[in-house]
C-alpha cells in the first residue's frame, strides 16, 4: 500500500513520458514571424540538440520558446536559470519604462523629462546602427564559427554582435559615467547601475543564446558606444539635471574631477 501511494505522488516531472503505457507527442513547431528568428517561436523537436531531446524523454524539459531573441525552456530549472531569464530581458525593460517616463512627463509639463528621453535616443539611435550596419558587416566577413549562435538558441540568426548585450551595455556606460563624473557622485547610484545591466553578457551566455567570444565583443563596442553618447550629451545638452539629483540615499561626495567641456 505504502509503495502504491508512492508511486501514485511521484512528481510526474522525473518521470520517463513513455514509461507505464504513457505517450507524449513531441513539440510541433511554431512561429507568428519568421522559423528562426525567435521573436515569437516555439522550436520544433527536431531542432532541440540530442541533450535536449534526452531531457524531454525523461519529463525534465517540455518545450522550447523564443521571445524577443531570449530562449524560455519550460520548466525553468531553478532560481539562476530565472535570473538569466530577467537578466535577458532588461535590454528591453529599461528604454520601455524610460519611453513610459518620458511620456508621461511629457503630459504633465508639455516637455518630456531630459534623462529618459536621451537615453531612448541612445537605445533606438545605437540599435539601428547595429542591426543595420555592425551585424551586416559581421555576417558578411566572419565566419559562420563565430557568428552563429550555441545550438541550444532557438534563434539561429547570427549572434555577433548581441543586440541585448550592445543595448545594456551602451545605456550602461552612459548612465555610469553620468554618475561617476558629476558635480556630486552617490556610490549608491554607481552600484545600482552596474547592478541592473552589468550581469547581461553572463545572461546570455546561460542561457545559451549567445557565446562567449560575442558578448565580449559587443561589450567592448558597447563601451565606446556608451562613452560617445556621454560626450555628446555633455557638449551638446549640458546643464541638465539627473536621477539622483531628485533621489539618492545618501549625501554623496563632492567630486574634484568632475570634467568641463567648453
């Protein structure tokens, strides 16, 4: 009896589909947009790896989607695996809540508020450029060993460089050296922005989306990128307060390297 009511609460997520007369019909596949392009996909069984196929035989992955170029394997297998998720999805998150702040300012005071709506300009104006002419450069002259993406993806679009990674990373620079170069620094500040973007490049790479050797090289190009977007808004929109002059947990430190530009 004990081993009847055992077998009867077993967690069917360990147990083998095909096991006591079970049958499972493999994940057909699905896409609203184009096969590959892991926008709004749900992978085929045919193109898992054999890993893959393994762990959907033993009832530990049951499909595959890709959302936004981000692989969502179900059921997500534990609370790193969820942060990789989040993590690779904060590229789109920030410039969404930015444009929602910029628009409701907007509304409110006939002008939107100076901080998010640059960095929408950056977040789109950057993007552009990479996916119009940096990814077209890469797919037409590297070759496909280092811009295809790991197996695992569901988006088999060429993965150098990373969109996701080149969008963090640019806002991120930009955003750190706004803060690490004004008039009064707040460490706190400093930390959260490298908080909320600097695990993207990690991300990726967890999740399976892109290499290692990709998100190093769009994080190097993302560094520049980020720090031309500073140059530009210091000589060309100065004088323009920031987040944490209207919020900050501490008092801050007065900055004696703060830099002018004339």
């Amino acid at each position: 009896m004990a081993e009847a009511q055992s077998l009867m609460y077993k967690p069917t997520a360990t147990q083998d589909p095909e096991a006591n007369g079970q049958t499972q019909q493999p994940p057909e596949h699905w896409q609203l947009f184009a096969k590959g392009a892991g926008q709004c996909e749900y992978q085929g069984f045919d193109a898992w790896t054999e890993e893959e196929q393994q762990l959907w035989r033993e009832g530990k992955l049951r499909c595959k989607w890709g959302i936004g170029q981000v692989s969502i394997r179900l059921p997500v297998r534990d609370c790193l695996s969820f942060t990789a998720l989040l993590y690779g999805y904060l590229p789109f998150i920030i410039p969404i809540w930015w444009a929602l702040w910029a628009l409701i300012t907007y509304i409110q005071y006939g002008k939107p508020r100076f901080f998010p709506f640059f960095g929408i300009c950056i977040a789109v104006g950057f993007a552009l450029v990479n996916e119009l002419i940096t990814k077209q450069i890469c797919k037409r002259t590297l070759s496909p060993s280092i811009t295809s993406r790991p197996p695992e993806a569901v988006c088999k679009h060429p993965g150098m460089p990373s969109g996701h990674v080149m969008n963090a990373y640019t806002l991120m620079v930009w955003a750190f050296l706004e803060a690490a170069f004004d008039k009064i620094v707040y460490p706190e500040w400093l930390l959260l922005i490298i908080l909320i973007m600097g695990p993207v490049p990690w991300a990726r790479v967890y999740n399976k989306d892109h290499t290692v050797a990709q998100v190093v090289a769009s994080a190097c190009c993302a560094t520049f990128m980020g720090t031309v977007a500073y140059f530009i808004r210091k000589t060309h929109f100065p004088d323009h307060t920031q987040p944490w002059d209207w919020y900050s947990a501490s008092r801050g430190m007065e900055n004696p390297y703060s830099p002018r530009f004339n």
